[in-house]
C-alpha cells in the first residue's frame, strides 16, 4: 500500500467534487448572508460597519463552539450509514440537538450583557455600544441556527446536499431584502441601522430551520428522526459530546485567532478595524470554498473509516488536498491582481474616510494571499481526521498554533516591532503555517492507519 496513493480521477476526485460542490455552495452562500451585512452596513456608516465586525466575531465564537456538536454528527452518521446502522445515526442526531439545545441555555447570558466585555478589552464606547445593540437581538438567533448546524451535518452525510444549498440561497435572498428595508427604513420601515441587521439574521435562522426540520422527516419519514426526541440516550449523548466538544473548540481556536485580531485592530484604531474587517471578509468568502471541500472530505473519508477501507482514505486524502490546493492558488492569483477593486466593493465612495479604508484594506488582501496554501491545507487536515472520529489531539495541536504562536507574534510584530496592522496579519501567517504542518503530520503518521485512532 502506497503511504500517498495518487488519487484516481472517477473513483476519488470526481466523487469529491461532485458532493462537495453543493456543500461549497451552501458555504458560499451562508457566507453571503454575513457579507450582506458587512456590505449593506458599510454602505450605512463607518462606525456600524465597525461595530457589526467585532459583534460578528463575538457571536460567531459562541456559535462554532457551540456547532462542534452538530459538526460531530456528520462523521458519526456517515460511518453509520457506511455500516448499515440506521438506527445509530438516528441516536446520535437527537443527542446533538439536545446538546445544542443545553449549550444555548448556557451562553444567551453573555450574548445579552456583552457590554462590560467590551469595556474591559479597550472598545471604543461608540463601538461597543453597536455591538451590544446587535448581540442582544441576534442572540435569540443562536438557538435555531445551531440545530440548522446538527440537521445540516445529518443531511450530508447522507449526501442529501441539494436541498441544503437552496434553503441557504433562500436565506441570501431573505436577509439582503430584510436588510434594505430594516438598516435603511425603506419602504415605511424604520431606520434601525445596526439592529436591522440582528434582526434580519434572526430571521433568517427562523427560517433555516424551519424548512430543514420539516425536510429531514419528509425526506426518511422511516428514520422517525424525532419520535421520542425528550428520551434521553446516554450512550449516543456521550460519543457526540466526546467528539463535538474537540471540534467546536478547535473552531473556536481557530475563530478565537482572528476575532482578538480583530481587537487588536481595535487599539490601533476604527478605520484600521474597518479595513480589517473588508480583508477578512474576501479572505473569508474564498474560505467558504474550502470548508465546503474539506466537508466533502469528511463525509468520504467516515464513510471509508466505517468500511475499514484504509486505502480508500488515503486516496481521499490526496483527492481533498489536490482539490483544495488547486483552488488556493487561483484565489491567490486574484488577490494579488485586483485587490482595489476587491476591497472599493465594501466601501461607500461617498464616506469621508473612504481613500484610507481602500489603501489599508488593500495592504491587509495582499496579506490574505500569503496564508492561503496553507490555510487550505490546515482546514482540509482537520477535515480528515474528523473523518475517522480522531477531534481531541487535533484540538491541542490547533491551540499551539494559534494561542501560543499566531497571537503572541501578531502582538509583538505589531506593537513591538511597530508593524502595526501588517505585524497583526504576519502572525496569521506564522500561525496556520504551524497548523498545517501538525494537522497534516498526525493525519499521515497515525490517524490514516485504520483503527489506531
């Protein structure tokens, strides 16, 4: 057997692509939805456009932390289905929304009194106050969109992956018309600014899970996926806590990294948050790309760990990181030559500031195209061994790479060096540099092997 089998093109790429090309859609998609809001609110003014970046971050810490438990399900339910163990997959879904359901009940409390965080960490009080009027109306949302999270995971993994990317291009369409009525008061509606915008998201949760609730019974109406959901099931509880808790936090390392970026940002000043927040939105947008792939991956490689198909992992494997890679590069060639049209996209020409958001925003893409082969290939590692139900060493390794080297190099690079915003970005850099290598390592030398894990 081959350590790095070549991928064969019909039996692994084409398979690879052909599921994740709907999950790469629903991520580009659901990424639109938070665009929206970055571009509509960017258009309102300079300081909501500010506020909504770090509320976002704020709120999307919470909510990866919290979605581990949804993510763990799709690994879980596609070796099942691989097994012909129907009645697993069933088990362990109900028990991510239980879990998800706790988890909520758990961090409503922070969303709704956000504002002595922000006092502590340095925000300015015009910013801080915008972000407390977002998180204390888009907090309702949490709880609907972390059981799209556990029905999204249970749908892929039984490669039911279109009806996923038209409810996610319904909730594009949705929050951009909630939006253009609630941010700017068109149409007799009232100016809400910032809030319009936390209001428009919840709704769109509302209706995410809504419709994807009532297609998961209609889809397998034999699964009976919610007959006795109020029964407790130890055993299935524990496997998805044992597998969620890694995962979310390792996404909340990860999210952790760029959302204390982002208040770095903050001490530099507003329109460097400004500038921040445009870069990691396009660097974040072509990332969607790869989190789809890197979804794909996971689903094929639970499905060859459930059929103990060794060989049919490592061909995943080399099929993922090809695929991802390949994408990685395009994204760079665009990054380098079109940054100004990319980032004069988020910015009103008419805002006084406008030039110094441009200029800034520019520097900070030509620093997104450095991290991302390697940002690719750390998210399509984490995506491998989430496959085989490997999530705990994964997490420590992504923890070292981002709190104990991407951070304390970002601060020092900024304010030591005096780098200022390039100093923030260069620990990014160095940071998902070590993940990748890592990730990649432990996959290779020992979650690859069939039941060492």
């Amino acid at each position: 057997m081959k350590k790095f089998p070549v991928p064969h093109f019909k039996s692994d790429i084409l398979p690879l692509v052909r599921l994740g090309l709907p999950l790469v859609g629903t991520a580009v998609a659901g990424f639109l939805v938070t665009m929206t809001d970055t571009l509509m609110l960017g258009w309102y003014n300079v300081t909501a456009l500010a506020a909504s970046t770090l509320a976002g971050s704020l709120w999307f810490i919470l909510f990866i932390l919290g979605a581990g438990f949804g993510f763990a399900v799709m690994p879980v339910v596609a070796s099942a289905v691989a097994a012909g163990d129907e009645t697993r997959a069933r088990r362990v879904t109900r028990m991510a929304l239980w879990l998800s359901a706790g988890f909520f009940l758990l961090v409503f409390p922070l969303l709704w009194f956000s504002r002595p965080v922000l006092d502590h960490i340095g925000q300015q009080p015009v910013v801080a106050q915008g972000v407390e009027a977002y998180l204390r109306i888009a907090g309702f949302g949490m709880l609907p969109a972390l059981i799209v999270a556990v029905l999204r995971s249970y749908l892929s993994a039984q490669h039911l992956t279109g009806v996923l990317l038209w409810v996610t291009l319904g909730s594009v369409v949705l929050n951009a018309a909630m939006n253009w009525l609630l941010i700017f008061g068109n149409w007799g509606f009232p100016e809400l600014g910032i809030r319009g915008a936390a209001i428009a998201s919840v709704g769109v949760h509302v209706m995410s899970v809504v419709t994807l609730g009532f297609y998961a019974h209609w889809r397998s109406p034999e699964v009976r996926l919610y007959q006795r959901l109020w029964k407790p099931d130890t055993e299935a509880l524990a496997t998805v806590f044992r597998l969620g808790l890694p995962i979310g936090l390792t996404a909340v390392a990860e999210v952790g990294l760029f959302s204390v970026s982002a208040t770095m940002m903050g001490w530099i000043g507003e329109i460097e948050l400004a500038a921040h927040g445009v870069a990691l939105q396009l660097a974040a947008l072509t990332f969607m790309v790869h989190v789809g792939l890197s979804q794909a991956a996971t689903i094929r490689a639970g499905g060859a760990y459930g059929r103990k198909d060794e060989e049919g992992l490592r061909r995943t494997a080399t099929a993922a990181i090809f695929c991802s890679l390949s994408f990685a590069v395009l994204v760079v060639a665009i990054f380098v030559t079109m940054p100004v049209t990319l980032v004069s996209v988020f910015v009103d020409p008419a805002e006084p500031r406008a030039a110094e958001v441009i200029a800034i925003g520019v520097t900070l893409v030509m620093m997104a195209a450095l991290f991302q082969l390697v940002d690719a290939t750390q998210v399509v590692a984490v995506a491998l061994l989430r496959g085989v139900q490997d999530t705990t060493v994964p997490m420590w390794l992504a923890t070292f790479s981002y709190w104990v080297v991407a951070l304390p190099a970002g601060y020092w690079l900024a304010f030591h060096a005096n780098w200022g915003v390039i100093g923030v970005w260069s620990g990014l850099v160095i940071g998902l540099s070590v993940a990748a290598l890592t990730l990649m390592a432990r996959f290779w030398g020992r979650s690859v092997k069939i039941g060492a894990v």
